[in-house]
C-alpha cells in the first residue's frame, strides 16, 4: 500500500475521519499524503526514521481495517 499515490483527496479525508488517527499519526499521514518521504517526515516531525516507519506500519493497519 502506498499511501503517497494510491488514494484520493476524498479517500485520504475519509480515512481521516474514521481511522481515530493519534495526533502523531496524523501529521505522519498528512506529511505522506503530500508526498514527502521517511527522511522528510522524520525531519519534519523530530522524530527518528524508525519512528516513522513504525508509525506508518500503525497507520496501514488502521486504514487497512476501515477498508
């Protein structure tokens, strides 16, 4: 699953909405939806590229159930 292309404006909105995102894993998914990569997201957010690989797995699986 690539979040970055695969989903609509609509779809991403939707998952925002049902996925009961934390606020972290919100500004994960919001900074992916607009493309940035790992190193790009980490940077953004303070966080370590492991950190935001995990988010992202964490992400998935919420997605992954809504769907």
């Amino acid at each position: 699953m690539n979040i970055k292309t695969e989903f609509t404006a609509p779809e991403c909105e939707y998952f925002r909405r049902q996925c009961n995102f934390t606020p972290e894993e919100r500004a994960v998914f919001d900074l992916r939806v607009q493309a940035a990569s790992n190193v790009e997201i980490a940077l953004a957010l303070n966080m370590s590229t492991a950190t935001v690989s995990r988010r992202l797995k964490t992400i998935k699986k919420k997605i992954m159930k809504v769907i």
